[in-house]
C-alpha cells in the first residue's frame, strides 16, 4: 500500500508539472506582453525628470 500511495503522489506530481507547462505555453503571448509593458513602464519611469512638463 505504501508503493502504491508513492506512485501515486509521483503520478500526481508529474501531471502537475504537465500543466504547469501547458500553461506556460497556452499564455505564451500574453505573458511576454505583461513583461514588455513592464520593462516599459520601469525604463520610462526611470528617466522621468521632475520638470519635463515644464515649457522653458
């Protein structure tokens, strides 16, 4: 019976890490999209000076 629960748990495991991969992939797009609009978003605020809005 102990084989058999460890087979089991290794069964569950494995289909899990199935998943999680599936996943991945199916949201492939738009998970490249989030990080792009992220790094975007982190560079543009890092050059952002306090009197850009300001007319000389």
């Amino acid at each position: 019976m102990k084989v058999a629960r460890f087979v089991l748990k290794i069964v569950a495991l494995s289909l899990a890490a199935a998943a999680a991969v599936c996943a991945i992939i199916a949201y492939w797009d738009g998970l490249t999209e989030l990080y792009d609009n992220a790094k975007c978003k982190l560079q543009h605020s890092a050059h952002v000076d306090e009197y850009d809005d300001y007319e000389e």
